[in-house]
C-alpha cells in the first residue's frame, strides 16, 4: 500500500506524474523528481543499506545531506538518497559495506574549472540569507545565494503553522511555507541578486575561492564578501538502539510530511520538548499519523506553552522528567522504552514503559552549522553569519538576524548606510526563551460574546491585537513589548478573526447570546475533521483536561480564515470559557504500554559514531587514559572518519570529554577540512554530468 498524504489540512496535494523505477530488482512506481528517499519511504522501504563495519541495517537519518545514512546505489553510482532526485526506470540497490565504483573506459581530459567574482556571496537560502540578500539587492549590490535545495526557504517551506512574533517586522499570523514565498517573490524582483539551486557549497579554500558543486558541473567562486546563513543540524542523541532505521531527526520527519507529502510512519514517539519536538508532533497529527506520546528529560517543557497545551489538547501524552532507555526492533524499531529520570538525568529504575511505534523523533536541540565559518577565517576571507549558523533562535529572529548582516557587509564594501537601532532590539525579543507563565484568569461574565485568551505565557507574539476591529485587544504594557500578554477589554462583534489567527491557537470565543443552560464556543482546528455538524465529540480546557462531551453546532473554512477551520461547539454554559479544545485521539489509549523491554545493552556499547560504529566505552577509555585531542581519537578509533565526517558523533564526543570532567581549555577540537560532502572526483576535472 502506498504511503501517501492524499489529503491535507494545511498543504495543497497536487496531481503529480508517476513514473517506474527499481529497487533491489522489484519494479516499483514514484513521483517524477522526488527525492528517492520519499519514493522508497512512500513504497514502505526503510532499510536502506547496511554498514560497512559490522552489517547493522540503516535507513533515513537527516534528510539533510548532512550524513549518508540513506546512501543507496543508483544506476552504478553511491549517492543520498534525501538529495538525489528520482528519474524514471533508475535502477536503485540498497548499499552493503563499502560501494564498488563503476569501471573508468578511458582518462579524461582535464578542463578548466569556472570561476566566478560576485561581491557577495550567500551560502544558504533560508529566512536569515533571503533576508539579507534582500537589503544587498535593494542597494544593488551584486550577491549570489547558494542552496543545496530546489526551492529557497530553508526550513520554512516545512512550516505549516503560523508564526509568533510581530505582524509588522516577521510576517507574524503568517504560515512559514508562504513566507518562504513572499521572501523568494521579493528576491525574483532584484536585479543583482542571483540564485544557484540544487547547488552544495563542498569547502571554502585558501586561495579564497568557494567550490560549488550543482547539479554535475564544479565551479569555482571568489567573493569579495561571504556571509554564511547554512542554518542548524539536529544534535543526535545517543541511547541502546539508537542507530535503528526509523530514529531519525524531526527535521528529516517534516521533510517527508510536509514537503513531500509522505505518510512515512503511522505511529510515533518524540523525544524531546522544545519548540521543534512540539511542532512536529503537531505536524503528525495533521498528517495522520497517530503520536503515542512525547518526552522531556526537564522537569517542564521548554518550548512554548502553547505549542504543548495544542498538542495535549489533541491527545498527546506529554511526560517530562522522562528519557528515552532504548529504541527496540531487530532491523528496524518497533517499540521504544523510556523511564523516568532523577534531577542529574540518571533513570530511575522500575518506571520504565515500553510503547509500540515504528518511528522514534529525536528533538533534543541544534547544533550551528558553522564550518565555513572557521574555513573562511583560516582563508582570510571577510565573512559573516546570520541566522541559526550564528546562534539558534527562531526564524524571526533569524530574518532580523540577516538583515543586520546584509546592511554590515554593505556598509564595508563602501555603502553609505544606518543600521535602525530598533533591529538588534527586536532581534533581542524575537529570540527570547519562554518566559513566565501566570495563573489563568476567566471571565465570570456569562452573557454577549467575547473572546477567551488561553495564553499565559510571556513568549513574542501580537497577530491578535492586529486584527481586532475594534481594538479591544491589547498588550498588557507590563513589559513594554511585544512579549506582553494579551488582554480583552472593551466590545467585541463576534467575527472570530483573533480565534482564527492565533499562532497558538489559544484563543476562543464564548457567546452567550442563545440564552438557556447552554452557550457556543467557537475553536481552532487545523487537522482534517473526523466529525460533521450534529456530531458529539470530546471537548477539553486549555491543557487537555477535564474532558466533556459537546455538539459539533457549526464548521466554518473561509478563505479569511486562512485554513484555520473554526468550529462552533455547543457546550454547558459554566464550563464555556474553559474550554479551549477537542480531542483527535484518546490520551489514556495511548498511554497504555505494552510488555516492558529492558535494553540488553550496556551503557558502554551505546554507539556514538554511527558510520564507523564506534561505541562510548571505546572513546571513553582513551579519555580515561589522558587522551584530550578530539583529533588523536578520530586517529585511533576511526570517530569522525566516516561518510558524515563528524558532523554527527563531533559534538557527543565533546560532551563526553566534558561530562569526564576535562577543562574545556585543554580540549583540543577536531580539524574541519574540505570537503563539505561528498562529490564525484570527475567534477574537480572539469567534467560535467551527474
């Protein structure tokens, strides 16, 4: 059976073109140019190779092109799955142990490599490089954007919510895939600007050139200026099973739902509870696909409190002070156990819990990705960062974040330009953690209409505010900004604008006007409804709680409301301004365990370099012996030496050299070298053809 989304709240499916193709000579059929990751996910194969070091299945991982976990052989040659697009009648293997090269005919003749001069150069076309490139162009400033994708946007063309912060400087209220378009329709208008596509920047050099390599052909280019805007890589976190095909990264799971329309798993579990972790169980639910639950290794979520009331409220089973003890499955997961953790994360015994599930999200952070950064500095080149690949933060804060950057590095190439002291202040807000979190507060009203604000939390957000008509909603002005909670005074006329806008989805509308033992409440829904007018379903306040049965009386979807179904429940009068929610799956179901499986491995056979199978008690021995050079254990290990080179394992080697109590001082780093990623040899000949 296929696994398709058919049929989405948010994203458009379109009629696409099917074509053949082969894997491990069974006939199969895909989408034309998909990526031959979501064409294989899509026909239910996850086990895409084995490891060359001891024959351990893999699958997907990043979906970035940051590793080569999804390493398959097409046509004779070893490519990425997630970045190679699918052709028809293409004749794909899996990829057991190391790739035979196909036979070289003949030698080929050298050709000169082209070079090409910009002023600037922009490595990286997500929210931060499209935002500066914008100031460079409006200043008509010759600049080049790279990315390695076939769209710009970064991750915002994974976004299917609508985003916080201020309506007039982030196109807050708006959906991150359509900022990604108005950001790229605002590029199409700049003359100076120009965009490579599907091109991956491989290493920024010492003669100050940057190697390019798209779509099979290598070029060279050599910028006055390089400000590098390549985003963030997910950390990996290491745990009994967790190289099993099916724990991948949130950011590799919203690739192939919201991108590329894959149903790539009917249940899942997230481990982690930031804003990222939140999110794409979010994502699942509007996709289909069933989350059995989420954790936190913190006594409390990190992320936004509305993003975790949304999804408990749909649900999710949310436990904090809990980890993940093992991924379960002989090739590839089918269950995960987690148990509770005490204050120094270390799992108390006796409360572990195993779920069924084929997918396991790992949501615990991002790590910069900032090595051209450091290979530039070495070149001499004057280069600058924005967004994640100078400090991770939301992608508000990274538009700010590039903007600043594109007007410093005009101002040195000679521009005459002001930097408006008010950006690095709004820059300063839009990145704020969550703040405080007061007791909630209800209208003891009970007659006309009103809205209900169910958002307690100091986070940066006013779409509300904006679209009130008649300016009854407002900023508290405690804070001064727009990390001020909202409050509702004055008339309201009932149109629901502020329901339907809401990033949150945190506000409802009470209206009491009907009369009798009953009043409406009109909610936000964004998932496909399994209910119709007329039906009963199951209503909750604010954090999930305190369920109640209810009349579905109305659902309204107009164009206004942006995909943002509004849905009018009838509901008893006392409770109406408590609740705030219906229910898309029963919570205590999906709290129900299945048989305890206790992880046979032990602690130190944990893998933490996952290409070259290294475990933590082989690195941790050699920190033990005095060992504090990341790069004389990549030496003797083989850590780091794999197809990812290091951008996995580097940073848990690190955490380990730190968690042993070695002074950071004395940690000596391992050396980033070109090249970025993987390209063919023939390209550095001047050769071209994929």
């Amino acid at each position: 059976m296929e696994k398709r989304i058919k049929k989405h709240p948010i994203l458009n499916v379109p009629e696409y073109e099917y074509i053949p193709f082969y894997f491990n000579g069974q006939k199969l059929m895909g989408r034309k140019g998909e990526m031959i990751i979501s064409a294989l996910a899509a026909n239910g194969i996850n086990i895409l190779s084995k490891n060359q070091r001891d024959g351990t299945t893999q699958g997907l991982y990043c979906a970035n092109g940051q590793c080569s976990e999804c390493a398959v052989i097409a046509n004779g040659f070893p490519v990425k799955s997630c970045m190679t697009p699918l052709k028809e009648n293409m004749i794909i293997e899996r990829n057991d142990g190391y790739p035979e090269l196909p036979p070289l005919d003949e030698i080929p003749e050298f050709k000169d490599i082209e070079i090409i001069k910009t002023e600037v150069l922009i490595i990286g076309g997500g929210p931060s490089g499209l935002a500066a490139a914008i100031e460079l162009g409006k200043l008509n400033i010759n600049t080049i954007i790279v990315d390695d994708k076939h769209s710009l946007g970064g991750k915002l063309v994974l976004q299917t919510h609508t985003f916080f912060g201020s309506v007039e400087d982030c196109y807050a209220g708006t959906r991150g895939i359509d900022i990604a378009k108005m950001l790229e329709n605002e590029i199409k208008k700049l003359d100076s600007v120009n965009v490579m596509l599907n091109a991956q920047a491989v290493g920024v050099f010492s003669d100050k050139k940057v190697g390019i390599f798209q779509q099979g052909k290598y070029t060279l280019i050599e910028p006055e200026k390089l400000l590098i805007t390549t985003g963030a890589r997910e950390k990996a976190l290491p745990f009994a099973g967790c190289s099993l095909p099916g724990v991948y990264g949130a950011g590799a799971f919203q690739t192939l739902v919201n991108r590329d329309l894959v149903k790539s798993s009917d249940r899942i579990f997230v481990v982690g509870g930031g804003n990222v972790g939140l999110i794409a169980a979010y994502h699942a639910l509007q996709a289909q696909i069933t989350v059995v639950g989420l954790i936190e290794a913190m006594p409390y979520i990190t992320g936004y409190q509305v993003h975790e009331n949304k999804i408990k409220r749909l649900g999710v089973p949310v436990y904090t002070s809990h980890s993940v003890l093992s991924a379960n499955g002989k090739d590839k997961v089918e269950s995960i156990t987690i148990a509770k953790v005490d204050e120094k994360f270390n799992f108390i015994k006796g409360t572990e819990k195993t779920f069924a599930v084929d997918t396991i999200l790992i949501a615990v952070g991002l790590n910069p990705v900032d090595e051209f950064v450091e290979q530039a500095k070495s070149a001499n080149i004057d280069v600058y960062s924005a967004g994640d690949a100078y400090e991770i933060a939301e992608a508000s804060s990274a538009m700010f974040s590039g903007k600043i950057a594109g007007l410093k590095i005009a101002g040195a190439i000679g521009k005459k330009i002001k930097i408006p002291e008010e950006w690095a202040e709004k820059e300063q807000i839009l990145k704020s953690h969550p703040g405080k979190i007061k007791e909630p507060e209800y209208p003891e009203i009970k007659k006309g209409v009103f809205p209900v604000l169910h958002c307690f939390q100091e986070i940066p957000c006013n779409p509300c505010i904006t679209v009130c008509p008649k300016n009854s909603i407002k900023l508290s002005d405690k804070i001064g900004n727009i990390l001020d909670l909202p409050e509702f005074d004055g008339e309201c006329v009932g149109c629901g604008r502020c329901v339907a806008i809401c990033p949150g989805l945190a506000i409802t509308m009470v209206d009491y006007r009907k009369g009798g033992e009953t009043a409406l409440v009109t909610i936000p829904y964004e998932l496909i409804p399994n209910f119709r007018e007329g039906d009963k379903v199951i209503a909750v306040d604010y954090k999930g709680e305190n369920p109640v049965e209810v009349i579905v009386k109305k659902i309204r979807n107009l164009k206004w409301q942006d995909r943002t179904i509004l849905v009018t429940l009838e509901t008893p009068k006392d409770l109406a301004v408590k609740i705030a929610g219906i229910r898309c799956q029963d919570p205590d179901k999906m709290a129900k365990p299945i048989k305890t499986i206790i992880p046979p491995t032990a602690d130190d056979d944990i893998i933490i370099c996952r290409c070259e199978r290294v475990t933590k008690g082989e690195i941790k021995r050699l920190i033990r012996s005095g060992i504090t050079d990341m790069n004389q254990i990549k030496a003797i290990t083989r850590a780091g030496m794999g197809p990812c080179g290091g951008k996995t394992c580097s940073n848990l080697i690190l955490k380990m050299l730190k968690d042993e109590g070695i002074n950071p001082e004395k940690i000596v780093k391992s050396t980033i070298r070109p090249l970025a990623m993987e390209i063919p040899v023939k390209a550095f000949a001047g050769i071209e053809g994929e």
